[in-house]
C-alpha cells in the first residue's frame, strides 16, 4: 500500500524568511532556459505573485532554498531535469524548507500522470499537465490559468497555516480588479440536524484543487469497504484519473478505476468519474449502472460533481452519503441541494484544513451540511457512519 504524505503546503511548520505580506514567492524549476521564462510571465500576469528565482535543475533548486534569507513559498518543478530529476529533489526540497508547496509540472501522459501522484506520495502538493512543446504552453491559456490558480490557493494555504494574510499585489506589477477568492469565510455556516439512523447505500465524494492528497488521506482512513459502492468526481484531465483511481485503491485495498460506460455498480468498489466525460448513475434498487456522457461542462467543469449528484439522488435518494472535499468554485452546490431535497446526507471540508474553501464552502453556507469537519477527522467519521449503519 503506498503511504501517502500530507502536501507540505498544508503541514505545520513554516516557510523560512520573510514571506508574510506582499505576493506569493515562486521558484520555477526547469531544465528549459525557455520555458523558465514563458512559466514566470505567466506567473507574474498576476500581481499577488512573484517569481523570485529560477534554476534550471533539482539540486540548484535545493541550493536555492538553503541559501540564507531565501523566502521561497511555493516550488514548480519540472520532472525530467539533467543533473538532479524532480523527483529525486522533491523529499529534499521538502526536507530543506518546511511548509513549501511544491507543484509537479508534467506533460499529459500516462507516463506524466503516474510520475505526478508518485510526486504527491513524496509530500508534493498538487500538479499542473503541461503542455508537451514550448509553442504550446505559450498559447494555452487554461495551462496558464490552471498553473496561476494552483500557486495561488497553495500559497494562501500555506499562509493561513502560518496565520498570516492572504498575498497583496506587487506595488510595481500591473493591478487587476479581481473578485476576492475566499468567498465563505465570513459567512456563518447552519448544520442540519444528521439523521439519527444513517444508512448509506453508497458514498459519494466531490473535489478539486487540492483533491487528490485530500482523497489519499480519507481513503487511508476509511480501509476497505465491502457493502457499497463509492462514485468520485474529481476535477482532472484524462490519463490523470487513470492513474489517480490506481492510487486510490493502492490506498484502500479496494477495487478502484475509471468508471466505464453501461457497467454494473456493485457493491465494494472505487468509480472514479474519467477526465473528460460526466459520470451519472442511471437504474434502481435491483440494477443499477453508471453511465458516461459528453454533455456540455457544468461550472466550466467535465466531469462535473453536479451531473453526478443529481442522479445520485433519483438511484439512491436518502441512502446517500456525500461528502465535499477542498476546490475551487461552486461546482456541487446545485447537485447537493437536490441530494438534501431527497433525503440525502451532506458533509464538508472545513476552511482552515482546504486548500481553497470554494466548493465544500459553498454547500457549507448553504446550510446543506450536517457536519462540517477538519480533513483528519473526515475519514474517521466517514468509516464510522458507513461500517456501523448510524451516525
């Protein structure tokens, strides 16, 4: 069973050095003297970040958070580097500054897709898939607004641990007029009352930014299941949930793939929603399938953790566990609310242990939550309520 870490951006500790105002410190690391440079415009289009070193190599990376007065907060590393690969550098950069969020840059293959969670069982905090050519990722615009996003909720992460605000802009950078991002945290949130006798037929888990290590952690927790089946949509790109659904059940003992067109859901098994398709369950009590569909993205999102709740709870109505971890957005929201219409029961991700409080604060302030808890005590309270039947 693979031991997966918890990413470092979201650990006690903290960055060395003076990173407590001002835009998020970056290091880029890349073997391509090229795309060092197309990464850091990227990175620096937005004025709450700053690229404040690049190297080009593993071991210059760690030489660079060993130097003194370096106040470097988060890290994107590529993998394939001469001298000192990624992952040989990520357990040594992580070693060398405590509280460093390290984001795994790899190119959309089966290979990069294994390579970045084997990254994550390292202690790596999250992945971008670049684009395989230089002339690509110069014009991939989502890249560039996935790769912003993710070093910006990983900083603030890593920020709010330490109890410090969130970034504010470079004076010198360009200004933009951005919504804030944390959108929930001053708004209170009201629990419905958990049913007193909780039966669930199948578990069902939501997620985004910040997912996969979230998922490694409950599913560490909650060991192998046997009496029903657990349906999972994580925000990701195809080949990136092959091999998330393998580690997944590397990390439960359970059953665990992308979930296919027309297949039976049985009992004890991992469905894992595949990159670029809507997972749905369609059938009753005596039959039931999982259906795959290509209709149009929800909140910008395919697959999405709507499409997936709404039929969820027509199949299996009050019989529904469903719990929201950390992303971005309010994708679920809609789906939740006609889950809890019938009958069904809501959990959440807490603020403070999310990366980005988006999705699970969204159903939170809602009111659609029964509980509302830490990362750490969601796996426990989830074995508890599926292996004994009630709360």
């Amino acid at each position: 069973m693979t031991a997966f870490k918890a990413a470092s951006g979201t650990t006690a500790g903290s960055a060395a050095g003076s990173a407590a105002d001002g835009p998020y410190r970056v290091m880029v690391v890349d073997d391509s003297a090229v795309i060092r440079g197309l990464l850091t415009r990227a990175l620096e289009s937005d004025p709450t970040i700053k690229v404040v070193t690049t190297v080009g190599n593993g071991q210059l990376a760690i030489d660079a958070l060993t130097r003194p007065g370096s106040d470097i907060e988060v890290a994107v590393l590529d993998i394939e580097m001469p001298v000192m690969d990624g992952i040989t550098a990520l357990p040594k950069m992580l070693a060398a500054r405590p509280g460093l969020a390290v984001i795994m840059a790899s190119t959309l293959t089966l290979k990069g897709a294994s390579v970045s969670m084997k990254a994550m069982s390292l202690g790596a905090a999250d992945y971008v898939p670049k684009p395989t050519t230089t002339g690509a990722i110069s014009a991939a615009a989502d890249f560039k607004a996935d790769l912003v996003a993710k070093v910006k909720s990983w900083g603030e992460a890593g920020r709010r641990k330490r109890g410090l605000p969130p970034a504010s802009p470079n004076a010198s950078a360009p200004q933009r007029v951005e919504a804030p991002k944390r959108l929930y945290g001053a708004q209170p949130v009201k629990l419905r009352p958990m049913p007193p006798i909780l039966k669930p037929e199948c578990l069902v888990i939501g997620s985004s930014t910040g997912g996969p290590q979230a998922l490694f952690k409950v599913f560490q927790a909650i060991g192998k299941v046997g009496h029903l089946p657990i349906f999972i949509t994580q925000h990701m790109p195809a080949t990136f949930t092959t091999i998330l659904a393998e580690h997944l059940g590397q990390a439960s003992g359970m059953p665990s793939a992308e979930a296919k067109d027309n297949e039976p859901v049985v009992p004890g098994r991992i469905y894992v929603a595949p990159g670029d398709f809507h997972m749905v369950v369609e059938g009753n009590a005596a039959a039931r399938v999982v259906r795959l569909n290509k209709n149009p993205p929800e909140n910008f999102c395919r697959p999405a953790v709507d499409p997936m709740l709404r039929s969820i709870a027509k199949v299996y109505g009050n019989k529904t566990l469903f719990v929201m971890l950390t992303g971005m957005g309010q994708d679920g929201l809609k789906g939740a609310t006609e889950l809890v219409n019938a009958g069904g029961t809501v959990i959440a991700q807490d603020e403070q242990s999310s990366v980005v409080w988006g999705m699970p604060g969204a159903v939170a302030t809602a009111g659609l939550c029964s509980a509302v808890l830490p990362l750490s005590e969601i796996g426990p309270f989830v074995k508890k309520t599926i292996g004994r039947g009630t709360a």
